[in-house]
C-alpha cells in the first residue's frame, strides 16, 4: 500500500495523472451508477455566478468535463467571458488543448501553488476535487487570493469523510488489507472551511445528495485500482475484493454512500451567488 504521506507527493500524483486514462475509469463509474441523475459536475456548473466579461480560471481542470455544459449553452457563449483550463500535467494540458482548439476557451499548464498570472485577475477562479492532492493547501489557496479581483470568488469542490472513502476504508479493514485512513484527507467539507477562512472572509459550503447503486462489482474493482492512494495493493487480492463487495449485494446492487459537495469563498457579498438559469 501507498505510504500515505506520499499522497499530495508530486511523483505520485505526476504519474496517478500522466493522462487522462486514471480519471476517465473513475468518471465512468459516478456516471453508470449514480442515484442522483443530474450529475456532480452539471451541478456545480449551474452554481456559478457567470456574467458578461467575466474572466474565469480553473485550476486542475482533468478532463474538462464542466465545461460541456457551457458549449450546451447559447446565452452563456454570447457572453463573451475570458475562460483559462489548466493544470499542472502536460497530458491533462495536451488533451484540453486538443479538445478545445478553436473554440474560444485557453489551456495554460500551471501548478495551483505558483499560478502563473499577476495579482487580481480573475473574477472567478475554480479548482474542483484537486485540493487534496497539493503539497501546500495554504499556498495554493493564498495563490488563488492573489490572483483573485478583491470582490471575487473561488469555488471548489471535494469529497467528505462519510462517503466513498470510508466505505472502502472499512472494507479494507474486514478484509485485513492494510490501508492509511488518514490517505486525501487534507481538504475534505468537514474541514476545508477552516483552511479556506484563512485566506476568505465568507465561506459557504454546499452539499450535493447522491449515493452508487452497482450491480456490476468489476466497474467498482476497476474505479478501486485506479486510485493514487490504491496504487500499492496487490492485483492478487482481485478474486477477494471481487467475493467481498458481490456478497455485501442487497437486491442485486452494491450500495455505496457518496459525500461531495462545494465550497464558495470570497470577501462576503455573495448571498445571492446562484446563477438564475
Ligand atoms: C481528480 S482530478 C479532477 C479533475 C477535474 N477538476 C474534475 O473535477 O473532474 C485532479 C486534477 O488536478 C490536477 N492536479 C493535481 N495537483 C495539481 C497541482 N498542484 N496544480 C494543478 N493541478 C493539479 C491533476 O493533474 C488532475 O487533472
């Protein structure tokens, strides 16, 4: 197993995000099986306070997936905001650019812990499920405060401690396969909100209700290996896991509980921040 420290270590999350292969398995999965049909990323994405010339960045961008929803959307693309993806992997970076040539959003390669712009940018700044992988959270979100306007906002979203995680943790555990619980939980919504007030005056945190119902227990296996924190467990113990998670089946499905949500941060004056559709 993975020493967990190693987690935000930069090696390891190079590699766990080499391309887009890791992040696509798991993606599949939330989209196969999950209860809640609107989808995490749709979600998140109707929660943003877009207006006319805004100029937006997000860190850690993946695959880019929220921005399908805005290229779905007229009204939005008329407005003639100023859109930055990046991340700080050149795979992630090669395939955005691949995918968004010529269609008025830029790719821009940058670490969340030195972006690479001068202070007060931005109006908007998102960073969704990436936090947890950063050496230094304090830096990384006293980097977006500075490339922040003074009256803008930063949304990003994690995982909490009640969800898939723990789920998993505790199978590990019955099955007496070593595992680090303390693995990703440097930004999770139980304590994301302290880190964030010491850059953010106001801090709102958002929840989003969802769960897995899986009748397929490969697809679960599949999404299981291709986390950074699993990469250390044995290919061995596939036919165990696999007789673990079929026999914990209630009606045919494995039912997994899922704790994800958001965080809005600025210097207050956001009450009415949901984007009115
Ligand atoms: C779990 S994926 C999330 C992708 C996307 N934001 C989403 O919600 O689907 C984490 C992403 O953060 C990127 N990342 C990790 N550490 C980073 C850092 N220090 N700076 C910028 N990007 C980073 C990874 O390369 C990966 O693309």
């Amino acid at each position: 197993m993975i020493d967990m420290d190693d987690m935000s270590c930069k090696t390891v999350i190079q590699e766990q995000y080499k391309n887009t292969d890791n992040l696509k398995v798991r993606k599949s999965l939330h989209e196969k099986y999950s209860v809640n049909k609107v989808g995490f990323q749709r979600w998140m994405f109707d929660q943003y306070p877009f207006r006319r010339k805004m100029k937006i960045l997000e860190l850690g961008s993946g695959t880019g997936e929220l921005w399908n929803y805005y290229f779905e959307n007229d009204v939005l693309r008329s407005y003639n905001m100023d859109i930055i993806l990046s991340d700080f992997s050149d795979g992630m970076t090669d395939y955005l650019q691949h995918l968004f040539q010529g269609r008025g959003i830029s790719v821009r390669k940058a670490d969340i812990q030195h972006i690479p712009f001068g202070n007060g940018t931005f109006d908007l700044i998102i960073a969704n499920s990436m936090l947890y992988h950063v050496k230094d959270i304090d830096l990384a979100i006293s980097e977006v405060r500075r490339v922040l306007k003074k009256d803008g906002l930063f949304c990003c979203s994690t995982f909490g401690i009640n969800g898939m995680t723990q789920y998993l943790y505790h199978a590990l555990d019955e099955l007496g396969i070593p595992c680090d619980h303390k693995s990703n939980i440097s930004f999770t919504l139980q304590n994301g909100a302290r880190t964030l007030r010491k850059q953010f005056a106001k801090v709102d945190r958002r929840d989003y209700t969802d769960a897995l119902e899986i009748d397929n227990v490969e697809d679960y296996l599949e999404y299981i290996y291709s986390m950074a924190s699993m990469q250390g467990l044995d290919r061995g113990k596939y036919g165990v896991l696999l007789d673990y998670f079929n026999s914990r089946k209630v009606n045919g499905y494995l039912h997994i509980p899922k704790e994800y949500g958001m965080f809005v941060a600025g210097d207050g004056g956001f009450d009415g921040c949901r984007r009115v559709r």
